[in-house]
C-alpha cells in the first residue's frame, strides 16, 4: 500500500503545477480567454470519448500494470508541453493536442485507479484507505499549488510543466513495487465487456442518480477552476499567486477532510454525500459578488473538506457494492456520465464569460450545482441507500 500512497502523493504535487502550468502556459502564449478555453477543452474531451475503454482495460488487466502505462504517456506529453511553453511562438494547434494526450492518460489512469483499492484492502478497511490515498493526493496538491505560483513568477509556465512530466515519472517507478495478483478473467468483446459494466451501472438507481447530478456539478467546477477562477484574478484581484493560494487552500481541505470522512460512519451515506455537494456553488456564488479573493480562499478550504466526504463515502459504497471485476468498467461509466458536459463547460466559459462577464457567469455555474443537487434528492434510492431494512420502503431496490 505504502508505494501506492506515495505515487499518488507524487504525481498530485506534479498535478498541482500542471494545473498552473496549462493555463497560464496558454495565456503566457497570448491565447486569450478563448484560446485557454480550447486548450483546456482538448484535455478534457479525450477523458469523456476514451474512459469507457479505459474501464475495460482497467478491469482486463493488472491494474497496476494500466497505471503504470497511464504515468508514462503523461510524463511523456507534459515533458513536450515543457518545450512548448518555453517559446513564444507555439502554434495553438500544438499546445492543443498535447493537451489531447493528457486527456487520454487521463482516461486511461482514473477507472483502474478507482478499482484498485479494492485489489488491494478488505471491505472493513476501505473507508480508512479511501480517506488515506485522498489525504496523500491532496497533501501532493498542496505542495504543487504552493509553490506553482512562486515556480511561475521566477522561472514560468515550461519549468512548471517539466516538473509535472517529473513527478508522473516518479509516480510510475513506484507504482511499479506494487504486488497485486493477476485476476483470471475470460477477455470478451470490447463491446461485451461494455454491456456487462453498464448492466452493474444501471443497475443501481443511486449510482446513475449521482452520476448525472456531477455531469451538471463537474461541468461548472472546471469551468471555474479551469477559466473564470484564474481569469478573475487575472482582472486585478491578486494574479497568478492568488489562484495558486485559492487552489492551495481548496486542497487543504481536502487533507483536513480526509481524517472526518475516515470516522465517518453515516446510516444514509450517499444522502450525505449529496448533500455535501452543495457547497461546491459557494466559491462561484462570492465571485459573482465580487468578493476579495482572500475570502474566496477561505471558502474553497470548506469547499475541499466536503469534497473528499463526498469522494470517500461515494468511493466506498461502489467499492463494496459492486464485483471487484467490474469496478472499473462501472467507475468508466459513472465517469463517462460525470464528465459529459466538462469539456462543453470549459469551451463555452470562456467566450461566455468575455460576453456577459466573469462574476455572472461564475454565478450562473453556481445555480447549476444547486439544482443539479436539489435534483439528485428525489430519487429514493440516494435517500435510503444503506438505511436499516425497517427505514426502506416496501419492495425498492437498495443498495448492499
């Protein structure tokens, strides 16, 4: 477990430049809003087309050996981005398909790693696992986000993407001590393999529920993160530097968050992780206020500790609930779902925003999430999933 832990702490800090790195490496190139945009909509398209295979290889082969591949076509490409940002005259075209290839390790990295706590931990231990790998990426966040922005002031956006080429190099070593047996396992049919993982998939009203609830709530927070969050700090409220302290502060609550949710033992679990959810709008609400950045922060600190509530309680419940040799075809699925909308989200956010403005369109994101979570808690399953058979409703289907 421990190099597990170690890789993910690695490659987040390296992620925590990366996020830094890809935005203000395209306005650094003179892009503007609407060339961040499409670099940023390159990265996430290729995670929406490709994650579903992604999950068949996730289950078809060690997951180790899926995670492995995914960290080296990702040093590989930001180690490409690094020469890219270094110039000035980087064809759009270039700083967009790099990107592209992000997406696809993307797509490839997150459904195997979904599974492979489950390889690794029994069913009693996983709350604590899923607590501790969140609590080690996020402390590599804040190590990333820290110091990008000092990285990007004194040496710029190429240095701050080599370093995330370096730490995706790492990771791989690492994971690569891992000790996970082979699972025996008859390779059907791309096609075959998909129906099975969509039959668990929708077999479970609480796991689609949710699913469409984050198409609405990811496709608004990457818009914010990704485009209107650094672009309204880039209109004189604090620059670079403060985003990367917003940022910060957001993955500090992920760490604080992930000793709660360890400890968190609730009888409704994905009613609370619904409900955590809501403060998601918060950050973009103030932004529409045009609040000091400073309380911006702040606020995106809480924002990170519901963050990793949601993500255990949601991580554990799948875990247990569903065959080890389908989480991640059902993880791809829910995945393809959650992130349906992203790359729409982050293409159209910033010529929205140069239209209407960075504060309302911020605003207009938040009342997404809002009613996206309101939404979710109609259903009766997210309402009851995991309650004592006396508090069911007489013949609905539940959750183990």
């Amino acid at each position: 477990m421990a190099p597990l832990f170690v890789a993910r702490a690695t490659s987040a800090t390296g992620n925590g430049f990366g996020r830094v790195a890809l935005a203000w490496g395209a306005l650094h190139l003179g892009y503007g809003a609407g060339g961040l945009s499409l670099v940023l909509a390159c990265q996430a398209l290729p995670q929406l087309l490709l994650v579903l295979v992604g999950g068949v290889i996730g289950d078809r082969f060690r997951r180790q050996h899926v995670l492995v591949g995914a960290d080296v076509l990702a040093a590989a490409t930001w180690s490409a981005l690094a020469v890219a940002f270094a110039g000035r005259d980087t064809p759009l075209a270039l700083a967009a398909g790099l990107a592209v290839l992000t997406g696809v390790a993307t797509a490839i990295f997150t459904p195997a790693a979904e599974g492979i706590i489950a390889d690794l931990v029994h069913a009693e231990r996983r709350p604590a696992a899923n607590a501790l790998l969140r609590q080690s990426t996020s402390t590599g966040l804040i190590v990333g986000l820290a110091l990008s922005g000092l990285v990007m002031a004194i040496l710029g956006p190429a240095w701050a993407a080599g370093l995330n080429a370096a730490s995706f190099a790492v990771s791989a070593g690492l994971l690569t001590r891992l000790a996970i047996p082979a699972r025996r396992r008859t390779a059907a049919p791309l096609l075959a393999e998909l129906r099975s993982g969509w039959r668990e998939f929708a077999g479970r009203e609480w796991l689609w529920v949710l699913s469409l609830q984050y198409t609405a709530v990811i496709a608004a927070s990457s818009a914010f993160v990704g485009v209107l969050g650094p672009l309204y700090v880039a209109e004189g409220n604090g620059g670079s530097r403060a985003w990367g302290v917003m940022a910060g502060c957001q993955s500090l609550g992920t760490l604080l968050g992930g000793g709660l949710a360890a400890r968190l033992r609730p009888r409704r679990p994905i009613l609370v992780a619904v409900l955590v959810t809501a403060p998601s709008a918060a950050p973009m609400l103030l932004v529409g206020l045009h609040t000091p950045w400073m309380v911006v922060a702040a606020v995106m600190l809480m924002c990170g500790i519901c963050q990793t509530i949601f993500g255990v309680l949601w991580s554990t419940a799948v875990q247990n609930d569903v065959p080890c040799e389908a989480l991640s075809r059902v993880a791809s699925w829910d995945l393809l779902g959650a992130l349906a909308l992203a790359p729409l989200g982050l293409l159209v956010a910033g010529p929205i925003a140069s239209a209407v403005g960075v504060e309302a369109t911020a605003a207009a994101s938040a009342v997404l999430i809002l009613g996206a979570t309101t939404g979710a808690l109609a259903s009766g399953q997210v309402r009851r999933f995991g309650a004592p058979a006396a508090d069911q409703r007489a013949g609905e289907p539940v959750g183990t």
